[in-house]
C-alpha cells in the first residue's frame, strides 16, 4: 500500500474512535437531561393535582355543612 493510504486509513480509524466516544456521551447525557425534565415535569403535575383535589375537597366539605345547617 502507499503511504497516503496508510494515513487515510489511520485517520479513518481515528476519527471513528472520536465520534463513537463522543456519541456515547452525547446519548448519555441527553437520556440524563431528557429524565430530569421528565421528572420534574411529572413531580410539578402532582402537585398540581394534590392542590386542586386539596381545593375540591374542602369546596365539598363547605356544601356539605351549609346543607347539614339548611336540614
């Protein structure tokens, strides 16, 4: 083989050895991110949902004692 191709394929194997590690650690680093949204996301949800039954709940409670003085 000739030299340049020798150097091609040095350089090939070089940079495929680059992009592969910085792939793996851009998915990695994407998958962390993408969970903690995701996270977050699902922990504001609930509490949005905790409140608004906390709310519902005590609206009830209010009818049911305006309708127990009303009896």
């Amino acid at each position: 083989m000739k030299l340049i191709y020798y150097i091609i394929l040095r350089i090939s194997i070089a940079l495929i050895l680059i992009l592969t590690i910085w792939a793996t650690f851009f998915y990695v680093t994407m998958i962390d991110e993408i969970n903690d949204e995701v996270d977050d996301s699902l922990e504001d949800y609930s509490e949005a949902i905790i409140i608004r039954a906390w709310q519902e709940r005590s609206y009830l409670l209010k009818i049911m004692v305006l309708i127990t003085n009303i009896i």
